[in-house]
C-alpha cells in the first residue's frame, strides 16, 4: 500500500499546478498545495488531471488565500 502512496506522490509532483506533494502520517496518506487563480481552473485542474491519478479514491480540498 505504502508503494502506491509514491507512485501517487510522484505522479503529482509532475503536473505543473501542483507545487509541493508530501507523504504524511494520519488521516492522509498524501498532502498537496495546488495553486490557481481561480476556483474554475482549480477545479479544472482536479477533473482533468488530479482525480484521473490511478489509486487516488477519495480527495478533500481546503482553500487557502494568500
């Protein structure tokens, strides 16, 4: 299981809109910050490239402003 924890993480780390990919401990295997201008072409980023991932199930997102 672990194993497939990395692939996901590496497969992350490869799509532009994704700046930082960590493996944690607890109730996420993976933490992610993705960075857009807008919730559209976040929400773009996660039908189109983010859920299509192989062994990605669930996925929570919080929305931070800088």
């Amino acid at each position: 299981m672990r194993d497939a924890v990395y692939v996901v993480k590496m497969s992350l780390n490869v799509i532009p809109e994704v700046k930082e990919a960590l493996v944690t401990n607890g109730a996420y295997d993976i933490v992610a910050r993705v960075e857009k201008k807008d919730l559209e072409e976040l929400k773009r980023v996660f039908k189109t490239k983010i859920w299509s991932l192989e062994n990605i199930s669930t996925s929570e997102t919080i929305i931070c402003y800088t």
